[in-house]
C-alpha cells in the first residue's frame, strides 16, 4: 500500500478497508511512517470524519500494536472510568480510591493533557516520587495489593495510541469522535477490564461543545465497548465551568485531598459520587447506581478513601508527606487575583480559555517538548450562578512566568459574563445510558 494514496482516498472523503487502517496504524508506530504524514492523514480524517466500521477498524489497531492484559487470577470485578476531558476534572484521583475502598478493583490506564484539557498522568506525577510506568508485573501487583492503580501507556500498552495522542495535541486533531473512541477504547480494553463508565463533557470547555456531539461520542464509545463485550455506562456531564475550584496539576491534587477528607466541594463531589457509584454498581457491590452512590459517599465519610489513596500513593513511590502537610509544597514565585470590576451575577464562562489560561501560565504544554510547571495553574473561586460584588476575588493565577500574567488576567477576564439578573446554574448530570 502507498501512504499518500491512503491519505489522498481519507481526503477525497472514501472510506479506508481495515486492511489500510491496520498498515497506517502499524507503520506509524514502527517509525516508517513519518509525523507529517500521519499528521495529513489525521487531519483528513478529522475533517472527513470516519465510519463505524472504520472507527472499530482504528481501536482494534492501536489495541493490538501492544499487549492485552489478563487480570482473570486477580479476584473481583475489574471497573475502569474513563472521561473525555475538561478543565479542573480531577474526578480520577478522587474516585480510584473510593471505589477501591468499596470493594471494586480498578485498574486505571491514563493519558497527559490534551489540548486545553489537563492530564491525570501529569496531576499524579506533580506527587513527588509517584510513579506512573510500572511495568505489568508491577501493575497487577498493585492492583492486588491496593485494589487499584494508577498508570500511563508502557511500551507494551497501545504503543500507536501513545504516539498519535502527542501528535493530537499539537495538530489541532483532539476533537474527532473517532480518533477520540479509538485512543480511549484501545488503552481501556488493554487493561484487562470487565466493565467501564464513561464521563462523556459537553460544554465550553469540553472537546464536545454541543450536546448532541457529546451524545455521539458516547454512542460511539458505548458501542465500541459493546463490541468488545464490556458492560459499559456513559454519562454525559456539564463542563460549561471548572469542575471544582482548582485547575492545573498539583493545584487539582490538593483539591483532591480535600475531597477525600470530607471537604464538600459541591459540584466535584456530585459529579465524582454518580461516577463512582456507577463504577460500584457494575462492580456488583451494589443493586443499583443509586445505592453504589449512597457506598461512595461512606467511603469518603469513613476515611477509608482517603486511607486508600494514600496506600495507591505508598505503593507507586508518591511522597505521601506533602499529602499530609500540603504546605510543605514549593510555591510559584508569582500569584495575582482577579476582581469583579463590577456587582453582578455570573452568567457564562467560556472555560476553553479558563484552560488554555492555564496551559499559559505553565500548566500544559503548547508544544509537543515544553515542560509542565507542577505548581502552576488557577484558583478560580466563582461558580455560575454566584453573585458578585464589585472587588470581589474571582480568581488567583500561579505562576513563575512573569511576563505571562497581565495576558492571561485579561484573557479569563474576558472569558466572563455578568448579568444583572439572578442566573440559573447549569445542571451537572446531563444524561445517563445504561
């Protein structure tokens, strides 16, 4: 086969057979084919879209360029949860434990940052010590011991998938409801699991802005999982505001921590016990996602999530001091806030710029080299909804990047609207498929 007639026949709008989607995917990931031809392709199939057989065709070649994990001598039920993406979406690091705590096994492959939105992996590794590359031995030891684990791809683990998700990020690529299906269908039927409940976002700071496009992405995820015989839930979830307060990596670990000690960070904790609760249900240590909520929120006021998540952090070499003093942390040589100019209610953010403010100030990377500054990121304090009064904190940035600061206020002060008029907040939980 000939890669530039693949890529000419993907932009002309044909459809590929699985024979030419498993030679593109293949070569790729042995290096023969180079990024900017993959990086053609991939915009031509981002523009041109891809069917269903050929969305199955692309998961099924990034699963098997590595290994397929077996889990069948770990007792129990094993219970993934995926989400889409989004800003201040820490839910992963909240409800691995909770739902570890409650009886579920949990083995969690995860991704970095993309795009506007942040990565689990990188919010793990602002942990000192913590390891997210334990080889499978060291994986299913994990598992066994803690109930749950948290990594990123091994060399072993849909080896394409890594490679075209850096390329992704940095091509303008991210919001393809089949590239999106095949990079998290490929990295969570290789974990070995059972059953998976998908957090699909819809909203302003989700890749899935409408609705009707977050329910296709679940459709499509729903019927992938399906065909591989998984038991599967989605949830479509608001993601027109932070989720929770904080947002970049260790920011989002504190949060997390304070989550787990019983701190009822409304919005985060809603959104985090229906997903647990989910993950409990198919996990058969509930009758029913309502009950496997009621679980999780015992788990949390029991301090038994949190005595799990600090034995996931022990077992991965996390540092679990900065966990229990979480001022023992470095801080960013520099913080601003932000005020309200004026009294009023907020009515709308567009959270794409909340999370790309946060990619300035040294929280993601805007190329596939830069380096994350762990400490860098926003407080953002005003939800949707909230009156506020005129010099009123709304936000706090950290950062050591002096010079991106006065750019980044502007860009989150123009990222809001104020009403004079009371605001409906937004509903949370938008939809349930079971």
């Amino acid at each position: 086969m000939n890669v530039i007639e693949l890529i000419k026949k993907k932009r002309d709008r044909s459809s590929l057979t699985k024979e030419e989607i498993f030679f593109l995917i293949h070569n790729y990931t042995k290096g023969k084919i180079p990024d900017y031809q993959f990086s053609a392709f991939l915009m031509a199939a981002f523009l041109n879209g891809m069917n269903s057989e050929e969305t199955t065709a692309i998961t099924e070649a990034m699963l098997y360029s590595g290994k397929i994990i077996d889990l069948s001598n770990i007792d129990g039920i094993k219970v993934d949860k995926h989400s889409t993406g989004g800003v201040g979406d820490k839910t992963s690091l909240i409800l691995a434990p909770i739902v570890a705590a409650a009886g579920v096994k949990v083995p969690m492959i995860s991704g970095r940052g993309l795009g506007h939105s942040g990565g689990t992996l990188d919010k793990l590794e602002s942990i000192f010590g913590f390891r997210t590359d334990l080889n499978l031995t060291q994986y299913r030891a994990a598992i066994k011991k803690n109930g749950a684990v948290l990594i990123g791809q091994t060399k072993s683990i849909a080896p394409a998938d890594k490679l075209i998700y850096a390329l992704r990020d940095v091509t303008a690529t991210v919001e393809s409801i089949p590239l999106i299906t095949g990079s998290i269908m490929s990295k969570k039927l290789a974990e070995g699991i059972d059953g998976l409940v998908l957090d699909v976002k819809t909203g302003s700071g989700a890749f899935m802005r409408e609705f009707k496009d977050a329910k296709k992405l679940a459709d499509s995820l729903i019927r992938t999982a399906k065909s591989f015989d998984k038991k599967v839930i989605g949830i479509i979830t608001d993601m027109n505001q932070p989720l929770g307060n904080y947002i970049g990596n260790w920011l989002e670990v504190v949060e997390s921590v304070k989550a787990l000690q019983g701190e009822d960070i409304k919005d985060l904790m809603k959104v985090t016990h229906i997903l647990s609760g989910a993950m409990i249900y198919l996990g058969k240590k509930a009758g029913s996602i309502e009950e496997g909520v009621e679980i999780s929120k015992q788990m949390i006021s029991s301090g038994k999530a949190f005595d799990k998540f600090i034995d996931i952090v022990k077992t991965q070499n996390g540092d679990t001091s900065i966990l229990l003093d979480l001022n023992k942390y470095p801080k960013s040589k520099y913080s601003e806030k932000i005020t309200a100019s004026k009294t009023g209610y907020l009515e709308s953010v567009n959270n794409y710029e909340i999370g790309m403010a946060a990619l300035e100030l040294g929280a993601g990377r805007l190329t596939k080299e830069d380096k994350i500054d762990p400490k860098a990121g926003i407080i953002f304090h005003t939800k949707i909804g909230d009156k506020v009064k005129k010099g009123e904190v709304i936000a706090e940035l950290f950062t050591d990047k002096r010079s991106k600061v006065d750019d980044v206020k502007k860009r989150i002060s123009g990222s809001l609207v104020f009403s004079k008029n009371s605001v409906t907040k937004p509903r949370l939980i938008k939809k349930i498929i079971t």
